[in-house]
C-alpha cells in the first residue's frame, strides 16, 4: 500500500484555501478527457520532468504500480474552466506513455491518495448543494472510475488524508465547519470501501482546526497531525498530534505553540517505537518558518525537534521512514542555497532526527515557487519526488516530477518531449495508426517505420496498464506495412503497444 498527499501551508489557513477555490469557476461538466504532454526540462546536471497543458496545475503524488510504470497525480484547471484530477502513465525516467483527466461537478481539487487492492482511492472536496464537501474516488489502475462518495456539514468540508486500515476500511482526516462556533474543527471518518461513513471523530475548539496527515499507529491505533488555532496562545495556529484507538476514542493529543504559525504536515509512527512527525514551525525566531523533524514519544511527549532549512522559509509536507530507520522528507526551501523564491527541498535525517552529511540531499528551483508535495521509494532503491512548479513550462504553474538515485543525486536522463494523445509525426519518426477503437475481434495496426535493416529483427510488444507484458507480435523490416493483431482473447480495458521505441494506446471492449 502507497499513500499520498500534497499541501503547501502558508499563514493564512483555511482562509487561503477558500481563496484557492474562489480561483476557479466551476462549470457543470462531466467528462473524462485526455490531456496533453510531459516533457522533460534540465536544468545544469539535475533532470525534472514537467506535465500539464492547462493554465493551472497542481503535483499531488507518483505513485510505483510495478518495476517499469510510475502513476503520477495531479490537480488542474483553468481560471474560466471546472477543475479535474489529471492521471499520467509513465515509465522509470518519466516518458509519459498515456494520460487522462477525470472531471466531475462542481470538484476543487484532490489531496492525497493511496493504491489497494488495484484501485487508487483519492481524497479531496468539491462544491456539492452550495457548500464544500469531503469527496472520496475509487479509480481502476486504468483510469475507470468505479465509486465515488460525497458528504459533510453545512458550510466547509476539507478531505486532507486517506489511510487503508483494513481490506474494508478507510480513514479519512481533514477538517469541517463547527456548527457551534463556526470555525473548522478537525475530523476523523471510518468509512467503508462503498464510502458509507461507519463512525466519526471531532476534535477542537472555538477556533480553526484541521488534520493534515493520518496513519497507522502502534497496536491498532491511529496518528493525526495538524494544527490547532484553538490551543495558540499566540492566537495563530499550534503544532496538533493527536493519538486515537480503532473507535475513534482519544488516547492523548500535544501541542505545541510558538509565535507564528505551526503546522504538522505528516507524521508516521517508528520502527523503533513512539512517532515522528514533519511540517513547518515559528520555534527558531532567527530562522523565521523553519522546516522540522519531531519524535514524540508513545505518550505524546515531544522527546527531540530539529530544524532543517535555517533559510527565509521552509517547510517539509511528506515523510518516509527507510528500512534502517533514517528519514526522508520532501517540501520547499528559501535561504541561502535556493534560486530565488521557494525550491524543491528534498533531505535525510538519521534514526535520531538529526542532518547527517552521509546521506546527501536536493534544493532544486528556478526564479519563483517549487514545492515537493510527495516522495516515494522506486524500485531501484531511489527516489521520485512530485511537486508543482511556477518556474518551468509554459503555464503559470506545472506538475514537477524528479527521480533521484538512493543517495539522492539525481540521475542522467535524455531529455524528451512527446504528446501521447496527440502525436505529431516528423519524416524520420515511425509512425502507427490503429483501427477500430475500441477493438473487439482484430486490431487494424498501419506502420510507418523510421528506421530499418533487412538484418535487424523487428517486433511489437503488447502491455496493459501496469506494465505486465499480454504479447509480442513480429514485425517485418519494411518501411511501411500493415498488421492484423487478434484480440477477442484480451479482457476489455486500456493497453499499450509499442513498436521501435514508439508507443500508442488502444481499447478493447
């Protein structure tokens, strides 16, 4: 299981995401379209990939559906246009093979996700009946959507965090109006896989209140982090940590306050016992909004905070924890080392929380704001970072993509550029044209070979949208020809061929 979510908190709170919403004008449109390109810009020796084609676009996550297939996510729109939720099918060294936008009425943006059991459940909210509402989405690996649910109070409903506790049940944290007074308080759901809610959890005051972040704790326990207005002498927000048990009763919740805005981002719990926990802190006055590692002891007792960036401003908003116990954890960066606003910010700390020089770490950016949002291990033992970025592309902001080996040094990759929905063919590229689509019986394939040599052998290769090889098919060293591939055997859904390094999608129904 693989979970996800992307945050950038800034001082405003919930306020600043009621103004995000408020960006958007929310058209009554339901379709699932496809969308335009990846491509890869460099910048010196480091290697990002940039997707998304619309004027707004938001990285969530990339998830790992196998060896060879990444499944990135993320949020886009228009000003004038109703937002969706963008998929993108990609290899190991990011080339988009296939992408797809979901839309529905009236939705704002996703949060997080996790993949189980061969479905990705994403969480988040739209505009349902005149008010924001929790939104939960089942999605098929090949981009069907097969349940979705919407619900919450009157007013505002903030879905943040997703965690699959058992093969049925689903937690979900965020924050809600209070009916009381006003203001959110933080919750907890237990849902079932149908979205049908089987309890829910309270928590807070008479001021804002929100978790960001829920996993599995110790036992069969639950970990929420957030921030808290309600408990800030200051009168702005308190870093929240609170510890439930599977019926949603508290165990013990800790604050901590400073002057300034505190927020936890995510918090996991330790192989070696107690939690850790990450986000953005006023602690350090001289550091102004410092990132920060947190372990908290099985009892709630803060036991070491360490800062990260030291800069202008920094924050981390995702957290792994790595079989020898040392952490990974992505966010941005402003100070000394960044390239002018906020970078991506991607560092290592030891078992004990601490920097170690040993492991290395990543500040990458260009003129404005890049923020990681996710991290995730590869099969390969390194990493992909996953953000969005208002210094690359064309658009004022873009899906940010980074592979990096387990050191966390970027690796080398050859740029591309490729439109896999709607492919441009130049004279020295091969060219394939399928019909019918979808297919039932025979796929109709029209090849146009770049490329070719009597001696050299030539075959086409059939996956689906794991990457899993279904067949081969031989290919004859013709410049152009004609195929008939049967497929009356194949399943119905999405797969991919690719023949001579290029790749195209069809449906068999």
């Amino acid at each position: 299981m693989t979970n996800s979510k992307a945050h950038h908190f800034d001082k405003s709170n919930a306020a600043t995401s009621l103004r995000r919403v408020f960006t958007c004008c929310f058209l009554l449109a339901i379709a699932v379209v496809l969308m335009g390109q990846g491509t890869l810009y460099s910048q010196s020796t480091r290697q990002i990939a940039i997707y998304g084609n619309a004027t707004y676009n938001e990285g969530v996550a990339t998830l790992v559906l196998n060896d060879s297939t990444l499944l990135i996510i993320g949020n886009t729109s228009g000003f004038t246009s109703n937002s969706a939720i963008w998929l993108g099918w990609a290899d190991m060294d990011g080339v988009l093979m296939y992408d797809q936008l979901i839309s529905r009425q009236g939705l704002i943006k996703v949060n997080a996700a996790t993949l189980h059991d061969s479905l990705l459940y994403m969480v988040g909210y739209a505009m349902q009946g005149g008010n924001y509402q929790n939104m939960l989405l089942c999605i098929r690996y090949d981009g069907t959507v097969v349940g979705e649910h919407y619900w919450g109070p009157a007013g505002w409903s903030f879905a943040q965090d997703i965690e699959v506790v058992t093969h049925d049940t689903l937690i979900v944290a965020g924050g809600a109006s209070d009916t009381i007074y006003g203001a959110l308080n933080a919750m907890v759901y237990c849902l079932n896989h149908q979205g049908h809610i089987l309890w829910q959890k309270d928590f807070g005051g008479a001021g804002n209140d929100q978790f960001m972040a829920v996993s599995q704790g110790h036992g069969q326990s639950l970990i929420m982090g957030g921030y808290s207005g309600s408990n800030s002498y200051y009168g702005d927000s308190a870093l929240y940590i609170a510890k439930i048990d599977k019926e949603g009763n508290l165990l013990w919740e800790m604050f901590d306050d400073h002057p300034g805005p505190d927020v936890v981002m995510d918090v996991k719990k330790r192989a070696s016992g107690g939690y850790v926990a990450c986000g953005q802190t006023s602690r350090w006055p001289q550091y102004g909004q410092d990132a920060f590692l947190m372990l908290v002891s099985e009892q709630g007792d803060i036991t070491m905070v360490n800062p990260f960036g030291r800069g202008i401003e920094a924050g981390f908003n995702y957290l792994l924890q790595m079989p020898d116990q040392t952490f990974r954890a992505a966010g941005f960066y402003d100070g000394q080392f960044s390239h002018g606003d906020l970078d991506f910010f991607v560092q290592n700390a030891m078992s004990n929380g601490y920097w170690s020089p040993t492991l290395g770490g990543i500040i990458i950016g260009g003129s404005r704001r890049d923020i990681a949002n996710h991290l995730t291990v590869t099969p390969d033992g390194g990493f992909v970072a996953t953000g969005t970025t208002y210094s690359f592309g064309p658009g004022v902001s873009h899906i940010m993509v980074m592979k990096t080996d387990s050191l966390l040094n970027t690796g080398s990759v050859l740029p591309h550029q490729i439109n896999v929905n709607r492919p441009q063919q130049t004279a020295n590229q091969t060219s394939i044209t399928i019909w019918p689509v979808p297919a039932t019986h025979t796929l109709n394939i029209e090849l146009t070979l770049s490329t070719f040599t009597s001696s050299t052998p030539t075959h086409g290769v059939i996956f689906d949208i794991t990457g899993k090889t279904i067949a081969q098919f031989p290919v004859a060293p013709l410049h152009s020809q004609t195929l008939q591939i049967p497929v009356s055997h194949l399943k119905s859904g999405v797969y991919f061929m690719r023949i001579a390094e290029q790749t195209t999608r069809f449906m068999v129904q």
